[in-house]
C-alpha cells in the first residue's frame, strides 16, 4: 500500500475528523475510499463502497428508512380511508374534464418557471 500526503486547511481537517468519528472510522479510510469511488466504477456492483464509508446498497438501505421515517412524520402514514373508491377511480369522463385543467396548469407552470 502506498502512502500520499494531503494538505488541508484546519477547520476541513477538524470538520472531517468529526464525521470520520460519526461513521466510526479514520479520516484516511474517508479519504482511501473516496479516491477508490473516483476510480471504481460503483454503479453496477451494490458492494462497492461510496464516499463517507458506506456501500450502494447501504446507502439504499438508509435512503428507505429516511423516507419511511418523513412518511410517518409528516401525516398518519397511509390509510385505507384514503384510497378512491373504485367508481372514482375508474372516472373516466372526470378524467377528461380535467385533463384539460391539468395541461393548462402545467404549461402556466413552464412559462413562469
């Protein structure tokens, strides 16, 4: 294994010691497994490990679990109160009534954005 020599300011330096110690590692694996994303191709192989220590499929893993969490924050999670009736659902003449206002809505969207 080769040694390199990287020269960063302190508060970088500080700043990443302290992640390093939240993902329970040193800076240079941080640094070691940065450089291997840089020159690995990641996105095929789920075992590959990312910047910050944690492989695709962790990083999966934690993303799920994040929006799971912002569900159940945000309201009472899903309900099958809230589900349409199948009538409704099968509209299909409240369908077209508003697939008019629909595309007016979006184009309106596009011009002001």
């Amino acid at each position: 294994m080769k040694n390199i020599t990287v020269s960063v300011d302190e508060e970088t330096h500080r700043l990443a010691r302290i992640r390093a110690a939240e993902l329970d590692t040193s800076v240079s694996a941080l640094v070691r497994n940065y450089l291997r994303s840089l020159v690995s191709d990641t996105r095929g192989d789920p075992t590959s490990t990312l910047q910050g220590g944690e492989t695709e499929a962790e990083r999966q893993q934690r993303r799920l679990r994040e929006v799971i969490a912002d569900i159940h924050a945000t309201s009472s999670g899903f309900r099958a109160a809230d589900n349409l009736p199948r009538e409704e659902l099968y509209d299909r003449d409240r369908a077209r009534a508003e697939a008019p206002a629909a595309t007016a809505a979006e184009d309106e969207h596009r011009k002001s954005g």
